[in-house]
C-alpha cells in the first residue's frame, strides 16, 4: 500500500498536534491536542445519557462511552472532540479522525442546540447519519474533506423527530437525458461527465459534433474547478474534446477516413445502450456500447467503455507555519478506464499521432509542468513513459492541482519497433504537449498501423489519477507503484 505521510511546505513548522501513531490500548487515555483548537470547541450538549462510540483499530473492536456531564476536559471530551467539533455554529463531523480508527460507529453523541447524533464511519469516510432534534431547532452539519466538502442544512426540525441522512454518503449519478450527459458525484463532490450524446458548442461549425467522451473531468480541491477543456477557443483545436479516444487514421470499407478531425465522410462514435450504472458507498460504475458509424450510418466498430470511480483518498497532510495557517489533507482520486474495440464487417486499421487515449488540459494548463518517471519535461515532448503527470505552472505546490495518466505494465506494445531483441517495447510511447494548452496522448499504435479484426477485440486499459498537490506532493510515482500492485 502506498505509504500515508507528512509534507511541509515552504516555511513550514512542526504540527502541534499528535506526532506519532495511537496505541490501540491506551488511545482514550492519551491527552491530545486539537488542531486549530483556538478556533474549535468541543461539540459537546449536556444530557444524562453517555454516548456510544466503536471504532476498529488494529483489527480489534473497542467500545468507550462519553458522558454527557465529562465536561470539556479528560480523555472521554478528546475522543468527542476527534469524532465532532463545533466551529462557526457549524456542527462538523469526523474533523480530525486518527487514522488508526478505521472504522466504526456512534450513538447519541450530544450536540449544542439540542440535538443527539448516530454516525458511522468506514475507512474515515462517513457512511452514515441520523439527526435526533430534542428541541426543534435549525441544524447545519458539515462533513467530508476537510469537514468542508459539504453541508447538510436543516431549517426546520420538529421536537422528538428523527432524520436519517444516509443517502447523502454515497457516490450517485445522474442522467440528463436532455443533453446526453450522465454526471457522476461523490457525496457532494462532482467526479465527471460522460457525454454520451452528440454535443456541439455554440458557434462551432456542425462538423465538430461529437459524443463518447468524458468532460469535464473534475478536480478534488476543496473549491472545484475542471482539469480538461472542451472546444477550447484560443488556438484554433476545436476537436480537441476533454478525455477521448479517438484516431487520426482510419482505413475502413477501402476510405481513409478518421475519428479526430471531422473526415468527409464523417465516422463518429454514437451512444447504443447503457451496460453498467451503478452507485454505491465505496464506488460507481458506468459502463456503455457505443458504435462507430461510418457516415453516421454503416457499422464498422462495436466500442464498450468502462469507468470505475473509487473514494476520495488522503495521500498526505500539508503543514504551513505561516501566521494564521494550519494544516490540511492533500487528497487524490482514482479513475479506472477500460476500452474495448472490435471491428464490424471486416477489418479495420487505425494509427497515427494523437491517436488512443487523449487529455487535453483546462486552460491553466497552458505553460504548466510535465512530469514522468524521468523527471519535469523541458518544453513539448514524448517518448515511452510508464506515466505522465500534468500540473499548473503558477501555483504553490501544495495547493495547486494536477491530473496523471497511468498505463499498465501489459499495455500493447507498439508494431513500430515493437521488439527489442527478444522483449516487447514497453512501457507505451506518449505526445505530452503544454506550449498551445496541455495535452497528455497515449499514442498508440502510432505511426505504424494496427489492424483489428471481427472477433478479435483490442483492449487498453488505464488509470486516471486526480490530485491535490504538485507530482511529489501528491506522490504520484508511489500511486502508480500501487497501482501496478494492484494489478497483480
């Protein structure tokens, strides 16, 4: 597993906050300072009830109870103080969760203004709540990354109801069947979008049309901002299209035509019907057939597209010592791609550069850093690379943002120069572009052209790898290291 650790900014200090990992037998006895406790309070009302809390740490299941009359002193208000904070009349949940506790649960925790809370939580991700009102008073809860990634805002309860809430900690998706466009959210945080209708900006030319293609592709920071571009205006790319899969040669039927630029006759890949969409508490899945049609009209490929979205994952916690600063998670999310081709009514033949599995990069991209396995590109480049990473220029390192591609280690090699010796040439060969606006291509086959047959489908299979952070903050050669063992 890829290794949780503490980064430091550019003048930075040391956290005041717990420096080493909790024993599971003495954790309730551990005095611990909250972090940012001069803003925080503990959150805790004054009931006769002691509340239940489980967690598993190390395997074992333990059991603490927290008094309703503890105060806000001793071992029982730092355990309340880890699960449920008060900050800004806000309550917020799981604020700073020992990683230790893996998983667990809570029942009638006291909270101000009158009410008592039952929560549950599985690999410090809430899965689950329920909000009892003893008094009827309006009631905000904040949870997520950073206890900020979303609200939960009652107006108005009623005295002695209950609210279950559970539903709002899960993955969900949602299809605007207007527009052909499925999106796809994590708790309140936006993931992606699948376009699988024809989608056409204003004031671009009918030719440009397209669908079967992922934009926007969103990024984790806490305010969210798109890490592709669709249509970019300003340099002329009007076929560039968010995260595709398309080829700028296509011999078919005896035509030469393509699925990058509007070709004459066009050949475009249409929606035919949804094979996957589920939602669940630890994923989504979406999974498509789409088919290639030769003047929007004859089938020459059947295309299947699956996407697996996995939770938010904290990669490390950021610690600025910057007056007023404190500390913060630096989170990443995994997107597994897996495209399946297979020709229709004889064979097919694709190549060219730019060709296979393309991200073109949201405007900010433009003059930003890439980074591989070798170190940040000097400029345009390619080349083979296992990965490539796509980051912003002009931001911190801590709190920019950036967007990774990863392969795997049996991805087709090349039929240019496919052996070396007696080994395949891997890992792949990339174009990795940021002088006119980022680009990350996956150039496969290449120059040299591959040939698919009916019956015999071609697989590509990727990892896209969104993050906070610049490509060491966000440890995106430790994340593909993972990957790769995942595999196995």
């Amino acid at each position: 597993m890829m290794e949780r650790r503490e980064s430091r900014m550019p003048q930075t200090a040391k956290s005041k906050g717990w420096t080493r990992p909790l024993s599971a037998v003495v954790v309730f006895l551990l005095a611990a300072t909250v972090a940012n406790a001069q803003d925080s309070q503990v959150a805790q009302g004054r009931d006769s009830s002691a509340a239940t809390v489980e967690y598993i740490s190390g395997g074992v299941k333990h059991t603490h109870k927290i008094p309703a009359d503890d105060g806000d002193s001793g071992a029982a208000a730092e355990v309340a103080a880890r699960l449920m904070q008060l900050q800004k009349n806000d309550i917020v949940l799981l604020p700073d969760l020992p990683k230790e506790w893996s998983s667990g649960r809570v029942q009638g925790l006291h909270a101000p203004n009158g009410f008592n809370l039952d929560f549950a939580w599985q690999d410090g991700r809430l899965t689950a709540l329920t909000i009892h009102s003893k008094d009827g008073n309006p009631c905000r809860v904040r949870y997520g990354d950073r206890g900020d990634t979303a609200l939960i805002k009652l107006e108005e309860t009623k005295a002695g109801e209950s609210y279950t809430l559970d539903d709002r900690f899960r993955f969900s998706i949602e299809d605007d069947t207007k527009r052909g466009r499925l999106h796809v959210k994590d708790m309140d945080k936006a993931i992606l979008t699948y376009n699988y209708g024809m989608q056409l900006n204003t004031g671009a030319e009918e030719k440009y049309e397209r669908g079967c293609y992922i934009h926007p592709l969103w990024d984790v920071n806490g305010w969210q901002r798109t890490v592709t571009e669709d249509f970019p205006p300003l340099d002329g790319h009007l076929h560039h299209r968010g995260l595709g899969w398309t080829w700028p040669s296509v011999k078919v039927r005896g035509l030469k035509v393509q699925t990058w630029h509007p070709s004459d006759p066009p050949l475009r890949q249409h929606f035919v019907k949804w094979l996957r969409r589920e939602a669940g508490k630890d994923h989504a899945t979406v999974a498509v057939e789409n088919a290639w049609l030769l003047d929007d009209k004859e089938k020459v490929m059947t295309e299947t597209v699956e996407i697996v979205m996995h939770p938010l994952r904290t990669v490390t916690r950021v610690r600025d010592e910057r007056p007023n600063r404190g500390s913060w998670d630096v989170n990443s999310r995994a997107i597994d791609l897996k495209l399946t081709f297979e020709a229709v009514g004889g064979p097919i033949e694709i190549s060219g550069g730019y060709g296979g599995l393309l991200l073109r990069g949201s405007a900010d991209m433009k003059g930003g850093v890439i980074t591989t396995e070798q170190g940040p590109l000097t400029g345009d480049g390619g080349g083979p690379h296992p990965w490539a990473d796509m980051t912003p220029a002009y931001e911190q390192p801590a709190s920019t943002r950036g967007v990774a591609i990863f392969t795997p280690a049996n991805h087709p090699p090349h039929p240019s120069g496919a052996r070396r010796g007696d080994r395949p040439q891997t890992p792949p060969r990339w174009l990795l572009r940021t002088s006119y606006g980022g680009l990350m291509n996956v150039s496969w086959p290449g120059s040299s052209p591959y040939t698919l047959e009916p019956g015999k489908p071609l697989l590509l299979e990727y990892r896209i790898y969104v993050h906070e952070g610049n490509t060491e903050v966000a440890q995106v050669a430790e994340a593909y290291a993972e990957y790769l063992e995942q595999r196995k």
